[in-house]
C-alpha cells in the first residue's frame, strides 16, 4: 500500500493498515505537524486535506485513504515560501501556544479554496469544530480575511 502525501508517494506496510492516518503521520513518516489532540475528532488539531477536503486524522483509518491525496501542514509551503494562509498567521501573530494552529491553518486553506471572500459567519463555521483555548479567535478572522485578500492579488 502507498499513499499520495504532500505531493510525494509514501510506502505505507501492511501492518500499518489498522493505524490512523494520524498515527501513520506521526509515528511512522516522521510528519509531526498534525497534532494528536482528543483521539476522538472533536479539537481538530489532526486536521489535514484529504482529496482538498478536511478531515481529522485521528478518525480515518490509513487503509481507507487509497488514492486520494493528502495535503498536511508540512506540504503547504513551496520551498521557502510560506502558504499564503501561514504567512498571515505570522503576519496577525495569531499564535500563542501553538498545539490547535496545524489544524486551524489546514482548515482555512479548505475554506479559501472553496470561498475566496469569506464573511466572518463564515469563517466562524469552518473553524467551529477547533478547540482553541488562547482565546485567538479575533486574529484567526483577521488571519484569514489577510490570506483570502493576498491570495485575490497573486496570481495562481
């Protein structure tokens, strides 16, 4: 079994089959971005792309990937250039500790692709099911509305 990650295909063994995305991530592949929160998809802080959709990690099984790509936080940047939607979290200092940020970034990256110009109800919808306890709510908007205007000003 392989699996199509950031771009590159990944050799995932047999005996991996059982394990969570997540946990293939992690403990095998060495990609440490998507943190391990609840274990049960309630915090979000696993949350990558799974064929451009998010998904939490920790709830789908490695074998039920098959060919659809995964996009984590790792495969975002191109090279030294950060994602637009990176860029603004650094630009609106919206971290503080940090542990939900993968999951939250990954999850506005969803939303831009889908609505370039999202509404603050919008925003608020798509990051509903990430748990942040640093209070960054204001700067994740402000984050976010950032990237949508940078991504409207550069070209594809």
């Amino acid at each position: 079994m392989n699996i199509l990650i950031n771009g590159v295909r990944r050799d995932a063994a047999p005996a991996w089959k059982d394990d969570t995305l997540l946990s293939v991530l992690r403990e095998h592949l060495g990609l440490c971005g998507s943190k391990f929160g609840c274990g049960m998809g309630l915090c979000g802080a696993c949350t990558v792309l799974l064929d451009g959709q998010p998904q939490r990690a920790c709830l789908v099984p490695v074998a039920d990937i098959g060919k659809r790509p995964v996009t984590t936080i790792e495969g975002l940047a191109q090279g030294d250039k950060l994602h637009p939607v990176q860029q603004a979290w650094l630009d609106e200092t919206v971290s503080q500790c940090g542990y939900c940020q993968a999951g939250q970034i990954m999850a506005a990256v969803a939303l831009l692709q889908t609505t370039p110009r999202p509404t603050d109800a919008q925003v608020d919808t798509a990051l509903a099911g990430h748990l942040c306890r640093c209070g960054t709510q204001q700067r994740v908007r402000a984050a976010i509305h950032r990237a949508a205007a940078q991504m409207a000003r550069s070209p594809a």
